[in-house]
C-alpha cells in the first residue's frame, strides 16, 4: 500500500519543533530552529521520508552513513561540498547527496524541503 501526504500541505502544528545538533550536522553559530515530521520510515528504519524545516543560518553536515534526496519547497540555501564551489539550492529545485558528501549548508530563507533519507 503506498504512503501518501501533501508536503506543501502539513502545517507548522504538524511539525515536531526543536533546535538542529548532532548527529544531522554541526551549527556553525547561532542556534537553528527546525521542525520535522516523518510520516513514513521503512520497516527496518533504513529508509525515512517527509517534510523539514530551518530557519536561516550555518552548518555542517557529514553524510559518513547516510545519504539523502531532497525537493526545496519553500526557500533557499547555498550548500558547499569540501574543495567544491558553493551551489545554491532554491524552491523548485532537488539535490543528492550521496553517502560520502561532507560540507556546509548556508540557508539565507526559512527552507522548507521534502527529503528522503537512506542509510547504508
């Protein structure tokens, strides 16, 4: 049986709030509020999917055992892959990075992204 919701369509209530740590990513300054919901996980856990968000700020993220796709629905970020030139990332756009990818996440705008998370 699939497993469907609206992104765009869960509302901040819906969202789990809390601040962004270890052992997603490393702020690099201020604290950064997020807010998740996770309404599907694969019965061994290995695959995890649904909506997240942050407010603006720095950090680093080591993708050492997982990897993760995402589709920005609101907002934008500029994310840098070490020794690589910065990308930026916006509403409309989808990245991957796979397992192995270590840089930083700069968000400018409140993001908003559906993402699908898959460990090794």
């Amino acid at each position: 049986m699939a497993t469907t919701f609206q992104p765009k369509e869960l509302f901040e209530t819906d969202l789990e709030k809390s601040l962004l740590g270890q052992p997603f990513a490393e702020v690099l300054g201020d604290d950064i509020a997020v807010r998740m919901a996770v309404p599907f996980a694969s019965d061994d856990s290995r695959i995890l999917s649904g909506v997240w968000e942050a407010a603006p700020g720095l950090s680093r993220w080591e993708f050492l055992e997982r990897g993760e796709v995402i589709h920005v629905l609101e907002g934008r970020m500029v994310v840098t892959e070490d020794g690589k030139d910065p990308v930026t990332v916006e509403a409309g756009n989808a990245a991957f990075f796979p397992i192995g990818w270590q840089g930083t996440w700069d968000i400018k705008e409140r993001i908003r992204k559906f993402f699908v998370i898959f460990n090794s």
